[in-house]
C-alpha cells in the first residue's frame, strides 16, 4: 500500500526493470554497422582484384567481359554502336628471349599506359592474356583504325625514344562492329576476337 510522503522500498527485481541504456545500445549499433562495412570492403576488394590483371592493373579478361557486357547493353538501351579493337604486340616472344621476361612485363605496362591515354574514360579496355589487348569503344561505328593506330604509335614513339630499350614496342590492331543480330554478348565478341588473333600468329609462324 502507498502512503503519501512515506519513501517506496526498492524490490529485490527492481533492477532488471531499469531502462536500457541508449549510449550503449548507439555505440553496439556503430561498432556492428562498421564491421559490416568493413566486410563490405573486403568484399568488394576481393572481386575488384579479381577482376584485375595484377601486371599491367587493367581488368582481366574476366573484368574486361563483365564490364564489357554492362557497356553494349547500355549501347542497346540507347540505340548507340559499338566496337571491340583488339590488340597483340609484335615480336613480344623475342623480346622475352632476347631480353628476359621482365623487360618483357616492362613492355606489356608500358602498352598498357599507352591504351589508358589514347582511349576515353567511357571506354573499356583490359589485358586478354599474354600480350594481347581488348578496347570496347561505345558509342562508335565505322571506327578508322589508321587514326587510332596513329594516336597510339605517337604515344609509343615517345616512349620508345625515351626508353632506350635496344627494341621499340608495335602492336597490331583488329576491329569487330557489334551487331546484335550476330553478336548477342561480349563473350560472342571476344570469341571472334580470339579467332582472328589465332590466325594472326598462325599466319606470323609459318610465314
């Protein structure tokens, strides 16, 4: 029974009905949201560098294909062209004899900084394997491979010049048109890629 001005005695639960602590509960949320972030970092880290060529830092040919196919469907969504450059460096396997496969690393980077400066930021371009390139070019048709062979020879000119090597980095160049009616991915574009740069180096061994 209450009685007016008599104290209230406290009950041996008394305790376990105190109200939660708010600061606390803020700081468990905050410290479950960073680790969350955290893990989502790694996450995202792990399939960035999984989708990485490690030498030259362009995406792989896993990374070149995903962003390569998010790139033609954005051209389909818009009504806009498309063109896949493929590229393989001359001479490359004489140049890892005659000068070791590091100087050869040396001369794949090397490419690689010339296709980022040549292309446009919107474009999407990668390392397929060994010393073989890819560009998808989006919104472009009809694409004058001599100009771009132009623009890339100028940049390689000037490394060239300055690299004092004892050799000069080329490069030979191939083009595919996207048309949806033939090609429906960019895996259907990589393929005949492939087939070109097979027989580009069947024809280069037995000539």
């Amino acid at each position: 029974m209450l009685t007016p001005g008599k104290p209230v005695k406290r009950g041996a639960g008394a305790d376990t009905l105190r109200a939660p602590n708010v600061l606390d509960s803020a700081v468990q949320d905050r410290d479950v949201l960073r680790d969350l972030a955290r893990k989502a970092e790694q996450a995202l880290m792990g399939v960035q560098m999984a989708s990485m060529d490690e030498l030259t830092l362009l995406s792989n040919r896993h990374g070149f294909e995903a962003l390569a196919q998010l790139g033609l469907e954005a051209c389909q969504q818009l009504g806009k062209p498309a063109t896949l450059l493929f590229f393989d460096l001359d001479d490359f396997k004489r140049i890892n004899q005659l000068y070791g496969r590091a100087e050869g690393d040396n001369a794949l980077k090397t490419f690689a900084d010339v296709l980022r400066i040549a292309f446009r930021e919107s474009d999407v371009i990668g390392r397929l394997g060994s010393d073989e390139f890819a560009a998808l070019l989006t919104g472009a048709d009809a694409v004058e491979i001599a100009a771009i062979r132009a623009r890339l020879e100028e940049i390689l000119d000037e490394r060239n010049a300055t690299a004092h090597r004892g050799y000069d980095i080329r490069f030979s160049v191939g083009q595919i048109e996207f048309d949806s009616r033939l090609h429906q991915t960019a895996e259907d574009l990589l393929a005949l890629a492939d087939k070109a740069l097979y027989a580009r180096e069947f024809d280069a061994r037995h000539c």
